[in-house]
C-alpha cells in the first residue's frame, strides 16, 4: 500500500496533543467536563487580520456581476469589502435586479441585460458569474477570452460534458478562475485538513454529509415579482441555449426545480460538501456513484426529487485509503436546519463546520487478544488496578470572535490570484472534481444506474 499523508503523521498528531499544541492564533485550550462527565478541550482557531490595511493604488480591482440576484449580489457585497475592490458593471436579465444594483452599489454603476456589454469594457478587470447554473460555462469561457478574471458560482458546469472546455480555456487564458464553493477557504477546512494530515481520526475508511431543510424557501419556492412580465424581463437571454418556450415567470425566478437551467439538489448542495471533503483530504474524487431518492412533498411542478441519498465510492489515492462516502438532502426534514460533514477514521472521527470542527477521539481500544488480555488480568491481580491518564474524549475547534468568514476568505483568494496571479484554491479542474460526482447522481437517479467516472482523467466511463 502506497504512503500515507494521513497515516504518517499520525504520531505528530498524538505528539501535539500530548503537548496540548494543536492551537491556532496563540489562543488557550481549555480543558471542560460535560454532565456527562466527558473530558472535552476547546480551542479557538484564527488567522492575522484579513488584509493589514497594505495596499498599492495600482492594486485597485474594478468587477462586475452578472446574473445580479441572490447570490451574484452577496459576491459583490464580500469582494468590496476587500480594500482597492471596486463593482462598475451589472448585468441581469430581470430588470427589478438591475434597479437594486444601482440602489446598493450607487448610481454610477453600468447595468445591461447582455453580458456581453460587461465583457466588452476594459473597466472590467474580472467578473462574477451569478447566472442560474446553466449559464455557467459559457459566460465563464466567454469572459476568459475577453481577459476578466471568474469567480464563478458553483456547480461549475450543468453538464459534466462542459467542463473539459472551461479547463482548456482557463490553461490557455492563465486567467484566475474560482468556482464558488467558499466552505472549502473555511477556518473550519483548513482545521480539519490539518487534523486529517496530522491522523487525528486514524485511518479513514468512511464520510457523511447531510442537508436538512423544511420550508418553502428552502425547498426553492421563491417569490415572482409581481412585475415579472416579458416587458421586464428578458426571456431569451434568460434561456440562451435550453429549450425554447413561452414566457414563464415560474420557470424565470423559481430555475432550481427545472432540469434545463438547474442541477438538483445534488448540484446544488452535494458540490459543497464535495469541495470540502476534497479540499480536506486531498482527493480527486470517486469513481463510482449511484443515487437514488424521490419527489415527496413538494409537488409544485419541479421536475428533480426533494430527498436524494448519493453514494460514492473512492479508490485509494497517494493521500487518502480506499473509504466511502454517503450523502443525503431532505427538503421535508422535521429536524429542519441540519447540514454537517463527518470523516470517520479507525481511530475517531470529526464533524467539520465552517467555523467548528469537533473532533471525537476513542479511548485506547482495548485488545481482544485474549493473551494479552490474561495477562493484564494478572498484573492487576498483583499490583491493583492502576489508572490511566486520558485523552479527551471530545475537542472542539472554534473560529475566533470577528473571523470574516469563509465567504471573505475565498474572495480574497481569487481576488489575489486576479491581483498577483497567483494560482488560486478553487480552479477549473478542482471546480469539476466537485461538480462531476454531483451532477453524476442526477445521471445515475434519472437513468437508474451506476455511473463510472475516472476523477484523474476527468471523464466518464
Ligand atoms: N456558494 C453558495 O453558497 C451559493 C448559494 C446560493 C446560490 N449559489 C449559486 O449561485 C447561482 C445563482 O443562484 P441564486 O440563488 O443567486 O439565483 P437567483 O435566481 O437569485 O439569481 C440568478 C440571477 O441570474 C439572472 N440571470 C439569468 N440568466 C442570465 C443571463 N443570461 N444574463 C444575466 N443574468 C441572468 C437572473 O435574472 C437572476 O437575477 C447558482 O448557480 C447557485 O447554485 C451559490
């Protein structure tokens, strides 16, 4: 069997501990008992001030956005935060969308429903591709011609097919391009990579993820503007190459539940917790995938299940053995509002948040060797019991008060390899390591079968 990251720093791991060193930022572990009587330390994890306040004039980054609706605005609102980050340009096909841009980001701010305006000004230094997911690839290869710097949002493509072209582009452009999958730029990721590195679990042999939610808005079932009108709205640009059809405002503003603009559930929330598990231990994915699952509630005309179980099957890599992975969304989850990822190992196992990771360490296993076991019965008999000193049971991870978040942190990443041109933690070819198992589970659920894909060679089988 080929070395291990994991398994060969299991010691460092057992050895900071013993030194009560696994700590970020300087801060104190503080050791607590819970009613249960379980030993569990605290920690808090950081990282130096997000930007020191240093910057050049000539570092100033002018984007823009296009598709301006929720998420394409909460990109906006992060990367200016980021000293010298300027919008000058926003680009909707829903009118309502470009009256907010100018209302948020001020007056000044150029708005269009073609993209291609955004692209063709040269006071665009990079854009934010917010679009529905089937605009994806080509507003992303389009503006990488045009020299923009992407970040574009997750699932990186609609269809695996389409992703072979972003990576060419981006290789030939050398243009940063970051899928938006910002969990995996987390405090909380980066923690648990280095616990992962450090064996804090041991070996791994399985993975989890889950997504619960129990709402209308949660289930996709957004609100029409009342405006919403083929006066308003521009319907062709909204379906570029899909499916010709009359107006439809639900279809418009509700895209998520329709298989031509949208990826499931899968796509739309498996990508996560493929960026982070990759991001954490370092894989390139699975190569076998299977998904099953139904509509059950919400019968409102969507034509993609609300609960999907997804599982994969990883091939053993240079950083990681062979193990499992399980995922599941439930869109009618009475335990509404639960989302986690756990990596579970030989010798424990660790829940990973953005801003916590709780990791979960069993007490020495004992030995089932029965020879081992009389003989230990002996010498107690003889010397008494003697007691153990304990690990704790239990040691959580806690971002620091004020942390900026996952959301800054991967903006910042981009917008320093749109700055500096240094590579960045999301590319193309991560981005479609995360988005094919995803989107593989809509092959294999509506198809009904098991679907092969090689993670190293990009391709299906
Ligand atoms: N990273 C995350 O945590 C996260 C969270 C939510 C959504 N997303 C992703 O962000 C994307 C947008 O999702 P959303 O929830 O903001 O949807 P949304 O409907 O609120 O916004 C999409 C916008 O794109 C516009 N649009 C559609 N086609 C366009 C075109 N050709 N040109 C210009 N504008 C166009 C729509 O009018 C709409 O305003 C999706 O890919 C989604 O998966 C990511």
């Amino acid at each position: 069997m080929k070395k291990r990251g994991a398994r060969q720093n299991r010691r460092s791991f057992l050895g900071s501990m013993a030194r009560g060193t696994v700590i970020v930022a300087g801060a104190p572990t503080i050791l607590t008992e819970s009613r249960t009587g379980a030993r569990r330390t605290e920690t808090l994890i950081g990282r130096p001030a997000p930007h020191g306040g240093r910057r050049s004039p000539n570092d100033n980054i002018q984007i823009a956005v296009i598709g301006a609706g929720g998420m394409g605005s909460a990109n906006v609102n992060t990367a200016i935060r980021i000293p010298g980050v300027e919008v000058v340009a926003a680009c909707d096909c829903y009118d309502g969308r470009l009256l907010e841009a100018k209302e948020r980001w001020g007056e000044q701010v150029f708005t269009t429903r073609d993209y291609r305006e955004v692209l063709a000004r040269d006071d665009v230094d990079a854009v934010i591709v917010g679009t529905p997911d089937h605009w994806h690839k080509q507003i992303s290869v389009d503006a990488m011609r045009a020299g923009k710097g992407v970040y574009c949002e997750k699932p990186m493509v609609h269809r695996i097919e389409e992703g072979a072209e972003v990576i060419k582009v981006q290789g030939e452009t050398g243009q940063a391009f970051q899928v938006g999958s910002q969990g995996m730029s987390s405090l909380g990721n980066e923690k648990a990579r280095e616990l992962y590195l450090d064996g804090a679990i041991g070996e791994l042999n399985y993975a989890e993820g889950f997504w619960a939610r129990n709402s209308p808005i949660g289930a996709w079932q957004y609100a029409i503007p009342e405006d919403a009108s083929p006066e308003t709205c521009d319907w062709d640009a909204f379906v570029g190459n899909a499916t010709k059809r009359p107006f439809d405002p639900v279809r418009m503003f509700r895209w998520r539940n329709y298989r031509d603009y949208g990826t499931g559930v899968s796509g739309d929330l498996f990508v996560h917790l493929f960026s982070s598990l990759h991001f954490i231990v370092g894989s390139s994915g699975p190569n076998r995938i299977s998904a099953t699952g139904g509509l059950r509630y919400w019968k409102d005309g969507r034509e993609v299940p609300d609960v999907l179980l997804g599982m994969f099957d990883y091939p053993e890599a240079p950083s990681h053995p062979a193990f499992n992975l399980s995922l599941r969304v439930n869109f009618v989850d009475g335990t509404s509002g639960t989302t986690y990822l756990r990596l579970v190992g030989s010798e424990g196992a660790m829940d990973v948040e953005w801003t916590r990771v709780t990791l979960r360490r069993n007490k020495l296993v004992a030995a089932d060797d029965v020879f081992a076991q009389a003989k230990g019965e002996e010498l107690e008999m003889l010397h008494g019991e003697r007691k153990q000193m304990l690990p704790p049971a239990e040691s959580v991870y806690l971002a620091e008060n004020d942390y900026w978040g996952a959301h800054y942190d991967h903006h910042l990443n981009w917008l320093t390899g749109v700055r500096e041109g240094k590579p960045v933690v999301e590319d193309a070819v991560f981005g479609l390591r995360a988005a094919a198992p995803a989107l593989a589970c809509n092959n294999s659920y509506f198809e009904d079968r098991i679907v092969k894909w090689d993670p190293e060679k990009l391709s299906l089988m």
